[in-house]
C-alpha cells in the first residue's frame, strides 16, 4: 500500500523535525497541520505541555470568513487569525514547525501571511 508508506514516511519527518525544534516560552513553536480539507496552527509552549493559541478552518472564526476550507485562500486566512491571536497574548517570536510537510503551497502562504501580520520566525 502506497498510502502506508508514505504515512510512515511522513511519521519518520516528524519525528527528525521535533528533535531539533522544540518551543520555549520566550520562543513558542508554531506547528501546522493539513489535510485534504482543512489546515490547523498551532503556538504551542513545549516545555510546559501547553497550546497557547490555535486557530483552524472548523473554528468559529474562520466560519465568518466567505472562504473555502481546502485553499490557498483558507490558508491565508489561517495565518493572519493565529498571528492576530499570538500578537494579543504577547508573542512576537516563534520557531516555525512545518509537521513534516513541504514548504510549499498551503504551508508557505500561512507562514508568509502570520510573518505579515508581525510574526517573526
């Protein structure tokens, strides 16, 4: 099974990634995750286990927005929310964790629009 493999593929990036990024408090990571449908950002503080700030297209923020879920657009949207959320808890660095996926696409346009809304990574 091809989808196998590449799950396992995918489970073995992770791992490589989260052994050398990890989030602090002065630091928090910014983890991103995709599927087919829907794409999740998360600021979470390591150290103490904690998730400080998310957003996602299931969350009610997003379901005021007039985009759909499985874009480019989604994506962007996604950005500016958990930057906007982050600069209102007071978090204007973060280490950026792409969870395994390409820097690319979906992945590269919630980077570049959470780094436009005053994000620095």
């Amino acid at each position: 099974m091809k989808t196998a493999k590449k799950k396992v593929h995918l489970q073995l990036r992770q791992e490589r990634i989260r052994k050398k990024i990890q989030g602090t408090i002065d630091r928090p990571r910014l983890c991103v995750y995709k599927s087919s449908k829907h794409i999740y950002a998360q600021i979470i503080n390591d150290l103490a286990g904690q998730t400080i700030v998310a957003a996602s297209t299931v969350g009610p923020e997003f379901k005021d927005q007039k985009v759909k879920a499985g874009t480019s657009a989604a994506a962007k949207v996604i950005g500016c929310l958990v930057a906007e959320k982050a600069l209102a808890a007071g978090i204007k660095k973060v280490v950026f964790d792409r969870g395994g996926n390409i820097y690319h696409g979906r992945v590269k346009i919630l980077a570049d629009s959470a780094r436009e809304k005053g994000l620095e990574f």
